[in-house]
C-alpha cells in the first residue's frame, strides 16, 4: 500500500513538472511575439514575414495554454495590427477583423471584466460599420470597466467618434464622460483624445465641450491651445 502511495506521488510530481514546464514555454513564445509587437508600437512597418513569425510564436503559446485570456487578446491584437499592412486587400481586411474580434470574444469569456478586450471589440466594430448590440455592449463595458484606463479611453473615444452618428443620447453623453474623464490623466492622453476629435471631424463640438468643463490649469491651457488651431 506504501508503494502504492509512492507511484502515485511520483506521478503527480512528474504530471506537475510537466505541466510547469508547459506553461512556461507557453510564456515564452508569448514573450517572443510581445518582442515583435513591441517594434511596431515603435513605428516600425508590419511585414507578413515578420507577422506570421508573430503568429506561429502566439499559436505556439495557446497550443499549451489554450484558456489562457492573455494569449487570446494578444492573437486578437496580432490580426489587428496585421490589417496596419499598406497593401491589405478589402476582403483581408474584413478576414483579420472577423479573426480579432473571435479571439477578443474567447478573452471574454474567459476574462468578462477586463475593459482593454471589451474596448477593443468596440473599436473593430466601429471600424467594420457593424454597429449591433455587441458593438454597444462593448462601448459600454468598456466605458464601466476601465473609466481611469487610458488605453481604453483611447479606444471608446475613437469607436465613438467613429459612430456618432449612430448613437443616441445615452451613449453620446457615454462618449463625453470618456472624455471627461481623460482630463484627470495627463497633458499627453489629453493631447491624443483631442487629435482623435480633429482627425475625425469633431474637433468644434468637443472643443465647445470641453470650455464648459471644470479642469485642471495645465489642461485647461493645452485644450485652449489645441482648440484655437
């Protein structure tokens, strides 16, 4: 009976060691394709090679830790960026876009209060046209979850701008509250939220908005600044 013990102890040990060393491979393919990701943050061009490689690192990393909710909004990130491509097709397009926002939905499921995936969805959405309940179920995620987020004001403030004119007053009021919120961070998130306003054509409205907000000194001057070019 004692030997019996000692099998079954060493087994659970072997199963354990196992499954340690399974996950942190899983990590580092993880990490070797945060590596090339962090390069095009930086500005440098996405190249299919260099993308695939990317790919075949994450698809590595869930082959080993398939649930796992970061390896999942990483893959839907990497079919995101891969659309940044100058000679993406129409068709390619709405293909990466369909693949993104199937690993976010996995991320969600798997991790329903993290903002960044829910804001992510949001923005694809907004971008594909596709402005159904989950596109507002996503804005709204977003906006509750990750309020003080910058990344995430980011991404409600442009998938809203993008459908302005889909939305009614409740997530109007939504989107401005999201800018509200941007004036408690810094100069420089401040600076991105009204850039996005100016590329999409609502720079007036939010500039109005933003005179009739009770801010900080600092930003109250750079928004001054901004809205008067």
């Amino acid at each position: 009976m004692k030997l019996w013990r000692l099998y079954a102890f060493m087994l659970l040990c072997t199963a354990c060691a196992g499954l340690a060393f399974a996950w942190s491979w899983a990590d580092y393919q993880a990490s070797r394709a945060d590596y090339i990701v962090a390069s095009w943050q930086r500005g440098e061009p996405v190249t299919e090679p260099e993308w695939q490689h990317a790919k075949g690192l994450q698809s590595s990393a869930l082959f080993w830790r398939g649930q796992q909710p970061d390896y999942l909004e990483a893959m839907g990130q990497l079919y995101y960026w891969r659309n940044t491509q100058t000679d993406i097709s129409a068709a390619a397009l709405d293909q990466n876009f369909e693949a993104s926002l199937r690993y976010y939905r996995l991320a969600i499921a798997q991790r329903p209060l993290w903002p960044y995936a829910w804001a992510n969805v949001a923005l694809i959405k907004a971008q594909m046209r596709l402005w159904d309940a989950e596109f507002y179920t996503a804005l709204i995620r977003a906006q509750q979850l990750g309020p003080w987020e910058t990344r995430v004001q980011l991404a409600v403030h442009e998938a809203g701008l993008i459908s302005w004119r889909q939305l009614d007053f409740k997530n109007r009021k939504l989107l401005l509250q999201n800018f509200s919120n941007s004036f408690s961070t810094d100069q420089r998130q401040v600076n991105k939220m009204l850039a996005l306003t100016e590329k999409y054509s609502y720079k007036a409205a939010f500039c109005f908005y933003s005179g009739q907000q009770q801010v900080e000194t600092d930003i109250a001057a750079l928004i001054k600044r901004r809205c008067r070019k």
